[in-house]
C-alpha cells in the first residue's frame, strides 16, 4: 500500500476528529487540523502539499483569533470575570463524565450560572450575564468550526489536485 494513501487517509481522519473537537472542546480541535496539514505535507512532500499546509494554518489561525475576540469583546463588556468561566468548564468536565454526551454543555452552564450567581447575588443579572457569556462562547465556537471547515476543504482540494496531477 502507498504511504501518501495512507497518510492521507490518517490525515483525513484527524481532520475530522478536529473539526469535532472544536465542538467539543475536549478534543484540540483547531490544532489538531494544523498538525494533521502538516503530517500530510511532509507526507506527500510536493508544493501541493504545502501550499495546503500555509492556507490551512492562515484560516485555523484565523479561526481561533475569531472565537477568542468574539468571546472576549462579550465577557469584557458584559464584565464577566475569568472565574465565572473557569467554574463553567470544571462543572463542564465533571457533567461530562457524569452525563455523557450533554454534559459537558449542562455542567459549563451550570457552573457559568453558579458562579455569576455568587458573584451579583441575584437570580435575574446572573441569568442575564450567563445567557450572554453562553451565546458568545456559542458564536466564538460557530466561527471557529468556519474556519476549520474551510481548511478542511483546503485539505480535500489539495487531494485532488495531487491526485490529478499524479
């Protein structure tokens, strides 16, 4: 069997796996694409393979500069502190074991809840600053999955390309 396949393939599948863990921030999403692009480059050692690697990494960058400016511009304004949102992702990985599947999602909610709740001792401004703190995070992980689809394309047209020209 032809190693580049073989690569390809791996590259592929972890591609893939990254493109989940930007969901599921469990996984390393964003970087794990851009070491997948890269294995494949020196797999396949040509310009193709390259040119693959510096559009992948520019849009995986890209998509995590996004996700961290659209979250942060929101916890800066809406004045939410860094420990509301560590809260949110220690309950997030306790719900993870504990529920599988949603867990993850209900504990970071509850622990972001929790948190402002202690933090503005009211029932209404918590669930104001959780709710906002919680569609940020959402839109800060739509933009980054953008981005990690687009440098997976980036990856699936470079392989028509080296299988074309091959």
């Amino acid at each position: 069997m032809d190693t580049q396949l073989v690569w390809t393939v791996i590259c592929g599948l972890l591609i893939c796996v990254g493109a989940a863990g930007v969901v599921i921030p469990v996984l390393p999403g964003s970087i794990l694409i851009a070491l997948s692009l890269l294995a494949w480059a020196l797999a396949v050692a040509n310009p193709v393979g390259w040119v693959v690697f510096a559009v992948g990494l520019v849009l995986v960058t890209a998509g995590m500069l996004s996700s961290a400016v659209l979250t942060g511009r929101t916890m800066r304004r809406r004045q939410i502190p860094g420990r509301s949102v560590l809260a949110g992702l220690a309950l997030g990985i306790a719900g993870f074991f504990i529920i599988p599947v949603v867990g993850l999602l209900i504990g970071f909610a509850a622990g972001l809840f929790l948190s402002e709740l202690a933090r503005q001792r009211g029932l209404a401004p918590a669930l104001s600053s959780s709710l906002a703190a919680l569609k940020a995070t959402g839109l800060g992980i739509l933009a980054e999955f953008g981005f990690a689809a687009l440098a997976g394309s980036a990856w699936i047209i470079g392989v028509w390309i080296q299988i074309a020209t091959r």
